[in-house]
C-alpha cells in the first residue's frame, strides 16, 4: 500500500453521506457508510466489486440502501410491529472510538468499529437500551468479516428479545447460473407461502424463479458457486443459526422502485441470521454474531470442483 494512503479513512459517499474506506495491503478494500452501518463495497485485490448494489437505490434516508450488507435488527422482515428489518439500517452510527477488547486476533486485520446507541426518540419506537457495536475488518486474504455485539444496557432490569440478519447481497454473473451448497435436506420456511414449513431437496439449490425462504440450524458455511465467474463464495457465520436465501426474480423486481428491473438476474442474498429462536438478553448481557466472507477462484468445469471440499475445507 502506498505509504501516504491510510489504511481507514473518512470520506464523503453519495449524497455526502459519510462513509469509512478500509484498505487492506494487499489491495482488497471495503466501504461502510455510517448511515446504517451499512456495507456497500467489498472489492478483491484485482480491484473487482463482490458485492451487489442497485443502480436505483437513493441514498436518502431515511430509506434503506437497497444492496450491500444492510444489518436487519432488532426485527427480521415483519416478524413484529417494527418497519420492515428493523431500524438499524436506517440510523445514523457512529464511529466507536473506545470499542472493548475484543476476543479474536482481529485487531491485526483492517478494521473499524461503529456503535449504535438508541435516542429518547427512538426509546419510544423500542422501549429498549441497548449498544450496538459492529466490526467491519478485512483480513490479509481481502476476507469480510462482520462482529455484531449487542448488550442490554435496560436499567430497568427489563430483557429484551431481537431477531437478526446479515441480509448480504452478493453480486453474481447470471443468476440462473449459481448454486448454493450446504442447504440441502434442511428444513425451510416459505415467506412464499406464509412461511409454511418445508424440507428442501437434497441437491444444490438453483434459480428459475422467485426465492424466499429461511433455512433453520444450518451448517455454519455456506457456498455461492459462480460458475461463469468462475468463483465461490464462501460464507462462514457463528451465533446465527439461520439463513435467509433471496432473489426477487422479475415481478418483484418490476415492483421495487429502488430495483432495476433485470437486476435480479445479478445479484443473490444469502442471509446469515437469528430468526426462529429470537435472542433475549437480561441487562448486562451480551450476544455476538459472526459473518466471515471469502471469495475463492473456482474453476468449476466438468465436475472439477468438489462442492463439498469447499464445504468440508479448513
Ligand atoms: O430477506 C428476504 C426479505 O425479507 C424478502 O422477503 C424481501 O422483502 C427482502 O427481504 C427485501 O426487504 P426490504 O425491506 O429491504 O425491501
């Protein structure tokens, strides 16, 4: 890395919204905007963008950004009386300048640390108290790891039960060309089919269609396989037992003003999550969840590459 570029730094995003680069040395970087502590940009060494972001989203708060790793809390999709996903990923964070220690090596990673803390305002919408830190860091190999750590910090001895999700959407080259791996035979709800419950077929799961389900007690690593772009992703998640997978295929596209209309065919999410078993934390309590992403090169012609050697691999 260049000697005068520094490894964090602020900068204005769109809309002049603020925004954290992270640059790793090797040349694979990451982008976070402080409003919704929000993921918008991971690249690889080559300079190449892993993740999927609308051409349509508006950057205004207070809506969503439409792509990236928007944070789904304190409520997973309409799962409650919140808004949709909760609020998180509509506030304003801030930069956490005195994060506590923290338990694994990634301080030697590219990192920074955002918290979020609720106001008397938002006290009204969530009679909760609560911190909110996120860690966004960027290992020596331009892996994306994400550690949400939430305390109850209610002084009124009050608990307090979240859902959660990583709702990350990945950027991929012809939809109806991937296949995730690790999900077969599990059970699922259907949001399709309000949220009936099913068990999926024991292949890899392909696209011809809309997708919304929430797999329950997944393994913990899941693989997006691109074979066009001749590379996997691999998704690695601790403390979150579910997963969501989605893609809005064309009506839903058509129906989403901050969605292109053929951008479905480019991205996927695949969500690690906390859905089925809502957490609850007494005051003083605290819970932690992991999103560890990697993106391999595979050359998946013929049957070369072994799905579950990515799955079983270190
Ligand atoms: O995670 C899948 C899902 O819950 C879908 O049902 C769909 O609504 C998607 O999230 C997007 O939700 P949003 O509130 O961002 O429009």
């Amino acid at each position: 890395m260049s000697s005068e570029r520094a490894a964090v730094e602020l900068a204005k995003g769109v809309n002049g919204l603020e925004k954290i680069i992270i640059h790793e040395t090797r040349g694979s970087s990451a982008e976070v905007y402080l409003y919704g502590g929000h993921v918008t940009s991971w690249k690889n060494e080559h300079g190449e963008e892993l993740l999927f972001v609308s051409s349509k989203t508006l950057f205004k708060p207070p809506k969503p950004i439409r792509g990236g790793i928007p944070l789904c809390f304190p409520q997973f999709s309409n799962l409650g009386p919140l808004e949709s996903h909760g609020f998180a990923r509509n506030k304003f964070w801030s930069i956490d300048t005195d994060p506590p220690a923290f338990p694994t090596n990634s301080s030697s990673k590219e990192h920074i640390d955002l918290i979020l803390k609720p106001s008397e305002e938002d006290m009204k919408i969530w009679p909760h108290s609560y911190e909110f830190r996120l860690r966004v860091a960027l290992g020596p190999g331009g892996d994306l790891m994400l550690t949400s750590r939430i305390r109850n910090t209610n002084s009124d001895g009050k608990p307090f039960s979240f859902t959660f999700a990583y709702h990350t959407y990945f950027s991929v080259s012809d939809i109806s060309e991937v296949r995730v791996e690790g999900l077969e035979t599990l059970d699922y709800l259907d949001n399709q089919k309000n949220r009936e419950r099913f068990t999926e077929q024991g292949d890899a799961i392909t696209f011809e269609g809309e997708v919304d389900k929430i797999y329950l007690s997944t393994p913990t690593k899941i693989a997006i396989l691109d074979h066009e772009r001749k590379r996997t992703f691999v998704l690695r998640k601790d403390g979150l037992p579910d997963a969501v997978v989605w893609n809005p295929w064309d009506k839903k596209a058509k129906a989403m003003a901050d969605f292109g209309d053929d951008e479905y065919k480019h991205m996927l999410c695949v969500e690690a999550a906390a859905i089925e078993k809502p957490i609850t934390l007494k005051p003083g309590e605290e819970w932690r969840g992991r999103l560890e992403l990697s993106a391999v090169p595979s050359s998946y012609c013929s049957g070369q590459l072994d799905p579950q050697r990515v799955l079983q691999g270190s």
